[in-house]
C-alpha cells in the first residue's frame, strides 16, 4: 500500500533520507522508529507530496507520489508533526473546513464530523475554540482530521509525542481503531516500546536509511528476557569470545576489544551466576562483569543483524 524505491532526499549537503525501501502492506500499523533527526519526517513529507524525492520513488496505493500528486493525496490522511494556530475556528468548523478542502459533500461533513469526534473522544468539545484544546486533545483532533475524506491510508507523524502516560494510551486506542477499520498506518515515533504497543510491524530508520524490519512480535519475542552482558578483561577478548559463543544461553558475542567483550544472554541469573564461576576457573582474566543498559533499539538492532555482518564486527574488532 506505501511503498518507496531507493528514495533518497538530499538538503544541500545532507542526505536526510538515503536509498530508504519501505514496503507496508494494506491493513497493516507499521511503526516508524528513528531518533532525531533519522528522516522520519522527510520521507512522510515525500509520501504526502509535500516535497519531491531528490531520487527514486514512491508509491501510495500503486500511484507514484510525482506522477499525480492529487491523487494520492486522496489516498491519505496526513498528521504533521506540529499543529497549527487556528484562531476563531471551532472543533467543529475546523473539522468542516478540511472536510470542504478535501471535496466531501455537505451532506456528509457534518455526520462525518461528528462520528469522527465521538471515535476520538472529542464530542463535548465540538463547540470549544481549537486553540483552547490541550495538547492530547489536539493531537486526537488531529487524527479525526484526517479521517474526514475516509482515505484508506494515514501517515501520523509522531501522534503521541509531547502525550502524558493517559493521553498516550487513548492515542494508541485510537490507532487501534484505525486498524479494526482496516486502514493502512505509517506511524513514526522515536520510542520503540511505545509503538510496538500498537503496531503490527516496526522498522527501524537511521541516518535515513531503514536498518531492520520486523513484524512485533518478532522484536517483542527476541528482545524480552534478554541482557547485554560485557567482560573487562586483562587480555584474552578472542578467546573469551569463542568460549562465550559455545554457551547455551548465549545469542550473541560481540568483541569491542581485547579487553572487552559482550554479549546478549538469555538464561536465568542462576545461569549466569554459574557462568560467570566457570569462567573464572577456567582461568580467563576477568576483571568485571557489568550489565549494560543498552536501548530497546539497541537491542533489537543487535538481533536483527545478520549474522555475516555479526561475524564482520566480531572480525572487524578482533583485528584490532
Ligand atoms: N528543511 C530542511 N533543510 C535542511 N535540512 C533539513 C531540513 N529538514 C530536515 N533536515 C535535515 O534532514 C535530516 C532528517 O530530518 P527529519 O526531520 O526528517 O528527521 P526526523 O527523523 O523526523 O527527526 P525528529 O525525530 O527530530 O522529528 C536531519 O539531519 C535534518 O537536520
Ligand atoms: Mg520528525
């Protein structure tokens, strides 16, 4: 239903979106997870039509977002990142006013309008001045929004962000019911655990390009109940490292340097009590074990790597 083709777009010098290949499928809630400044805004803008690729291409729905932008503007319902100032206008003129700019038929505005307001939550504030909504309730308004010209597909960008812990989960309600209408979501966050809450699928965006994808209950199932362990050694990281990958609980092992080595465990503090024993009389010079609290995204990231590019790290630092 949305899907981009090498899309790159360049800023002067920065390449803010770099040879992106993104594919969601129709029903699904894809999260969009980067941190600041990975290109998550850019490239909804690009799906939006709101600016052009610098190269390659994407697509809504099967139309290419250059070859008729109108189109596919039909085809989507666009959250921005920011709200803007409407001052003077009503939750329900403002609702009115996008339903007209978008060609919905008089006769419906109003139903619509008030449908969409009940579905977020917003019914006792159709008269309220917009600019006196608080946040939560702008960013809800926000999505009903879109909604107006019922298009299939909605590109959110960050809906739940500046949210308390309630408004956030109303948010995610709301999303869920986006998806029980069978509508295709792009949704863009920069905090995983938030978005696995309501996605179907998460990718992962960084210096504009998409490094892992995967349905959530992969990353949910990979990632819970696992640690990032790491050794300080004397000497011997290599050694330690061929030992380590041999260990049942042990998914991963990742040599920094000759003295430090991590990896990702999955067995009980009895397995790694036990482990950490057997080391030491195994005679590896083991100054102290720490658990680091690398990010979800972290995790994830270190999961979802190949494992050719696992062993070319593993080499890579080995050969240092
Ligand atoms: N109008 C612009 N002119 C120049 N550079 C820009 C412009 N907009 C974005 N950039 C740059 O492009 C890169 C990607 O920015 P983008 O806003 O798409 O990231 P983002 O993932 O949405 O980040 P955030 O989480 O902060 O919203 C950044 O390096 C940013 O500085
Ligand atoms: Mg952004």
């Amino acid at each position: 239903m949305i899907r981009t083709e090498n899309l790159c777009k360049r800023y002067n010098r920065v390449e803010a979106v770099s040879n992106l290949n993104l594919d969601v499928r129709v029903g699904t809630v894809f999260g969009f997870v980067g941190e600041n400044g990975a290109g998550k805004t850019t490239t909804m803008a690009m799906l939006a039509t709101l600016m052009p690729p610098s190269s390659g291409r994407a697509f809504v729905a099967g139309t290419e977002v250059t070859t008729d932008p109108a189109l596919v503007r039909r085809m989507i319902g666009y959250m921005p990142d920011v709200f803007g100032v409407y001052d003077d206008l009503t939750v329900k003129e403002y609702l009115g006013f996008y339903g007209m700019a978008y060609g919905v038929p008089g006769a419906v505005i109003e139903g619509r309008g008030a449908e969409l307001l009940d579905m977020v939550s917003l019914s006792d504030k159709a008269d309220a001045y917009v600019n006196s909504l608080s946040r939560g309730m702008q960013q809800r308004l926000g999505v009903a929004r879109c909604l107006m010209h019922d298009p299939p597909v909605l590109i959110l960008d960050e809906p739940a962000s500046g949210l308390d812990p309630r408004s956030r989960i109303e948010m995610r309600e709301i999303i869920k019911s986006l998806r029980a209408r069978g509508k295709t979501v792009l949704i863009s966050s920069h905090i995983l655990p938030e978005l696995a809450e309501m996605c179907d699928e998460i990718g992962i965006i960084q210096k504009g390009s998409l490094v892992a994808c995967a349905a959530v209950e992969v990353v949910t199932a990979r990632v819970k109940g696992q640690r990032q362990i790491a050794f300080d050694l004397l000497q011997g990281g290599m050694r330690l490292a061929d030992v380590l990958a041999k260990h049942h609980a042990v998914t991963d092992v990742l040599v920094h340097s000759d003295t430090t080595v991590e990896v990702l465990f999955k067995g009980s503090e009895t397995d790694q009590v036990k482990m950490v024993h057997d080391l030491a009389v195994g005679g590896y010079a083991i100054k102290s074990v720490r658990e680091v609290g690398g990010s979800l995204e972290d995790l994830f990231l270190r999961l979802t790597e190949s494992p050719s590019d696992a062993m070319q790290s593993r080499v890579a630092a080995g050969a240092m």
